[in-house]
C-alpha cells in the first residue's frame, strides 16, 4: 500500500482518485499528525469490504457456508451445467 502526504494528494486529487480506482489499491494520505490519517479506496472495493463484513457477522450464512466447506471436503457435491438466463431479450409489459 502506497502513503502519500497530505499536500501531495491535494495537489494531484484526480490522479489519485483515478489510481486507486484502476488498481484496487488503498492509498494512505499522511498528516503530520499521525492521528488525522487516511485510507483512500474505491467505492466498489468498500462495498465489497462491507459486504463481507455483513456476511460475517450473519450466524445463519456463516453456518451454511461452513456447512457446504464441510460438504466439499468429504466430496459430497454434484456438477450440474449452468442455465444461461435469457431475461435481457425478454420485454416487459
């Protein structure tokens, strides 16, 4: 992860901003004071972070998940071909 001062960042704000949407990767922004800095990530990354901490905090989903890990390692799953949906091409009424 990259780190960057404050004065720096505010200099060159849209390239940055680009950076970290293009490379999904977090950009710390530096202060003097150490308290008072920030990570910059996309908003498609901290959707995703947020999402995973949604499911992780969810006892049922977490239980099930561990439930099929369980059901894949003793090798008790089925193949089956996927059904392609064709809802694009359909009209609404």
């Amino acid at each position: 992860m990259k780190a960057i001062a404050y004065s720096n960042f505010r200099k060159s704000l849209k390239d940055y901003f680009k950076q970290v949407n293009n490379n999904s990767e977090p950009l710390i922004v530096t202060n003097k004071n150490p308290e008072e800095n920030v990570v910059v990530i996309s908003k498609e990354d901290f959707d995703a972070i947020m999402e995973t901490l949604t499911i992780n905090s969810n006892d049922y989903l977490m239980q099930k998940i561990a439930r099929g890990d369980q059901q894949f390692k003793a090798g008790k799953f089925s193949q089956h071909e996927l059904i392609e949906d064709d809802t694009d091409n359909k009209r609404s009424l």
